[in-house]
C-alpha cells in the first residue's frame, strides 16, 4: 500500500446475503480507533482527546491534594493511558493534532503543587515527566525492535539491512510525490515510514 501512492478513495455499497445494504460511513470505529473515509485520524484525536480532558478535568474536582506524588499517580493511571492506546497506529503528524494530545498534560500539569510557575518543559523536567510526543516515538522504537526480534508479526514488511558501522537499519520506502499533500501526510505518518525513520536514528 505505501508504494501504491498515491491512491484515491473508492466508495462501494455492499448487499449481505439477507438482503441488508451497507452504504459506506464517514467515520468507522475498530477495536476503539476511529478512522476517517480519508483515512485520517482526525476524529480519532479529536475524541481521545476530549475524554482525557473530561477524565482529568474530573480528577482535579474530585480530589483536593495537588501534591505531585497523588496528581501524577492518577495522571498516569486514568489519564495519560486514554492518550496513547494504540498510539503506532494513529500518532499524528500535524502540528496541531500534536499540540491538542499535549494540551491535555500542559493544562494537568500546571495544576499541580509548586508548578503553576512554571513553563511546561520546566513542569515536565521538574516532574520528570517526557512529553507526550516524546513517549510516542519511545513506542515507535520499541515495537520496531520486537519486530526485528522477531517478537511481533513485521506487518509492514520492514526490510532490515546490516550495516557493520550503524548496526542494522531499516529500509525506509521512497515516496511518490505526485500525492496530494493529504495523502503525502498519511504515508509519513504510518508505522512503515515513522518506525524505520526513528530506529535508523538510533545508533
């Protein structure tokens, strides 16, 4: 599919053998991910990242004690998980959907005893804390060394190429540049071309 770019959305309506339609939908939801018709996961975003708010919004109601051992214990427990489920398959590539997951932590965070002095990258080193984005990549890396291990099925296809210097690198697919900047965004932002980008940076 990554060396098929750029392709096109095809809509098709389908008839079961009990006679029933099924049209096609703007937005579908698989295993708690929602995915868009254009394949963006825009929705997605904009979901998760509103039941965090509404979760940490009903922590700092619920509980007087701001001190960082209890806020960052509940963070880490009811909020931040709703955040990163199944995050190498949806992380964003866009600045914006970036900064809307982070907003969630930057707002708890200044919350919290002693930080609401504090600039956010202050808060996260004081609370020894990564961002958002940061922990992201981490699962990026982590699931790339399961596949080459061996330990997960390499779904993508991932090609591994020794190199005695650097270690193993990834191959990392070429790209077709006559996509729209639409589709350009979906081929760098899948697991196939973040994962060997990140590992190869790796040394």
């Amino acid at each position: 599919l990554l060396r098929a770019l750029p392709f096109s959305t095809m809509w098709y309506t389908y008839e079961t053998p009990g006679g029933q339609s099924l049209f096609p939908a703007e937005v579908v939801k698989d295993l708690g991910i929602h995915l868009r018709s254009d394949g963006s996961w825009k929705t997605h975003i904009e979901r998760i990242s509103r039941s965090a708010s509404t979760v940490a919004n009903w922590i700092l109601g619920a509980f007087k004690n701001r001190s960082a051992e209890v806020m960052l214990f509940l963070f880490k427990a009811l909020v931040r998980p709703l955040l990163e489920y199944c995050c190498i398959v949806w992380s964003p590539t866009q600045k914006g959907e970036m900064a809307q997951l982070e907003q969630v932590q930057r707002s708890f965070t200044r919350r919290i005893e002693g930080c609401k002095e504090m600039t956010y990258w202050e808060r996260l080193h004081h609370l020894k804390l990564q961002s958002l984005q940061r922990r992201r990549e981490r699962y990026f890396l982590i699931h790339m060394w399961k596949v080459y291990n061996h330990q997960v099925p390499n779904v993508p296809h991932i090609d591994f190429i020794p190199n005695a210097q650097l270690g193993p690198r990834a191959y990392v697919p070429s790209y077709n540049h006559q996509a729209e900047a639409a589709k350009s965004s979906l081929f760098e932002g899948s697991f196939g071309i973040r994962g060997p980008q990140l590992w190869n940076t790796v040394k």
